[in-house]
C-alpha cells in the first residue's frame, strides 16, 4: 500500500514528493527542536532540516500524541 500510494519502498516511505497529496501529521511538540530528521526517500537515507521549515513545507496537522507525566 505504502508504494502504490507514495511511490517509495516500505521503510523510505518520506512526507516530500509523493504520488498523491496525502495529509501529514506531526507531533506538536516536534516544533520545539531546532532540527529534525526526516526520511529523505529511501531506506537509510535521512534529510536533516529545521522543524520551522518542515512545518512551512509540509503544512503538516499538529497533533498530540502523549502527554508527559
């Protein structure tokens, strides 16, 4: 599913150039880090970037995973 819907291999699956628009969901509190890394299209392979930029590029859901007790 992961191919036919994205184009990339189960395990390189990446938010960025995919087949078809879908939604991306990220984690709120991601945006507090100055750098994330997400995978960049294949397996191993990571792009590092800001999660300001990510945020600006993906214009992901922010969501609430957990909550830290």
């Amino acid at each position: 599913t992961a191919n036919r819907l994205t184009g990339y291999l189960v395990g390189g699956t990446s938010p960025f150039g995919t087949r078809r628009a879908m939604p991306v969901y990220m984690e709120e509190t991601i945006l507090e880090l100055p750098e994330i890394y997400i995978n960049g299209g294949k397996r191993g392979f990571l792009v590092g970037m800001s999660s300001r930029d990510a945020e600006q590029i993906l214009k992901p859901v922010l969501v609430k995973v957990g909550v830290a007790r």
